[in-house]
C-alpha cells in the first residue's frame, strides 16, 4: 500500500504521541520534502521538533517527480507536492486534513483520509483507544474541523464500541 502524507496527520499524530499508529496501518509513509520542512517550521510544538531530530524509518521522503503543479497554487506547499505525490505514486491513500486539499485531492481521483479516519482505523484494528486519543487531539493540539464531520467521528466511534461489545 502507497500512502502519502500531508503535514497537519503527522503533527498531530506527534503531539498526541500516537504516531506508531502510522506504520503500523501502513507500513510506510511517503512526504515530499515540504511536508519536512512545514513539520520543521521554528513555530512548531517541540514534540514534533524533536521528533524529526530521529526520523522514524517508516517515513520516506521523496521529492515530486514533475514540475509543480500550477492548478495547485492555491493550496499551501505541503499540500501542493503531498497531491502531486499521491498522483505521480498512484497512491492508495493520502492523509490529509485541509478541506480545499481535500477537496482538490478527490476530485483528482485520490483516495484521502485525515486525522479522524487515521484514529478511527486505528481504533478498529485494536491498535489505540480512539475516544482517548481524540481526547488529547481536541484538548492538547490546535486541531479543528466542522461541526458535522466531529459529530459524524463521534457516530463512527460510538458505533465501533457498540460493535466490540
């Protein structure tokens, strides 16, 4: 499986110390170099500063093949070349939160999932207590979504619990 990440997945998932999640859903993890350095910026949480001092070997970075993609100018850089990545790869998944990323990425044909879903498949396979972790994502990191997609995470996970009883 192919995936490749975009910057805001990796931070939070650093923050709220469940990046281990992360290969073991996917084994490996693809980011273009600006994705590095967005998760490098001197305004980052320490955590995630420290963290990219040993970067884990499940993390590839792997710069885009082509020219930047100009339709892609709207979006920030990490975006930009995580999209133009996912394509030139033909990857199975790209991670990403931004809703114009998102937005922009499937209507390219990109299968996407941000934070939320990474949580949620994480949850299902037994590998963390999600609730717990979306706990520490709300309370402890700048995480933000809509109203309807919180509420629709919420159904999922009351649903999951339901389904382990």
């Amino acid at each position: 499986m192919i995936v490749v990440a975009d910057t805001s997945p990796l931070n939070y998932f650093v923050q709220i110390g469940c990046e281990s999640v992360l290969p073991s859903l996917y084994q490996r993890v693809l980011i273009p170099p600006s994705v590095l350095d967005e998760l490098g910026h001197p305004d980052a949480p320490k955590v995630v500063a420290d963290w990219l001092l040993d970067l884990p070997r499940w993390i590839e970075v792997r710069p885009t093949a082509g020219s930047p993609d100009a339709a892609l100018a709207d979006l920030d850089p990490g975006e930009r070349e995580a999209i133009q990545l996912a394509q030139e790869q033909r990857a199975d998944l790209l991670l990403i939160d931004e809703r114009r990323g998102r937005l922009e990425a499937k209507r390219r044909g990109l299968a996407t999932t941000g934070t939320l879903g990474v949580l949620l498949a994480a949850a299902q396979k037994g590998l963390i207590d999600a609730a717990a972790a979306h706990q520490q994502l709300v309370t402890k990191t700048t995480f933000r979504c809509s109203p309807e997609l919180h509420q629709s995470f919420l159904q999922h996970l009351r649903a999951l619990g339901k389904n382990r009883s």
